[in-house]
C-alpha cells in the first residue's frame, strides 16, 4: 500500500498501491465498492475532497 484516505462522512476508505491499483472499501464491513487501475506508471496519491 502506498496511500490510504478516509473519508468519514461517506465511511469510505481508498487504498493506492505503488503499481497503481486503486480500491475502495466500505470501512463499516469491510466489503470492496470499487477497483481500477490508475495511469501506468503513476502511483496515486489519494486525498479527501468535499
């Protein structure tokens, strides 16, 4: 794992990996909303936005 975001409103977490997989998780049971990969080459860099 190379960033991790939450976002406590929505209770979701956003995990990136340095080989550019982004996943998404329901932080109340643990379940994966969401996978992609980002750009190759590029390691996502994850940040709260309202």
């Amino acid at each position: 794992m190379y960033s991790l975001a939450l976002h406590v409103a929505t209770k979701r977490v956003a995990s990136g990996s340095h080989d550019g997989e982004v996943r998404v998780w329901n932080s109340d049971d643990g379940k994966l909303l969401l996978k992609f990969l980002a750009a190759p080459g590029y390691a996502p860099k994850l940040s709260r936005t309202q």
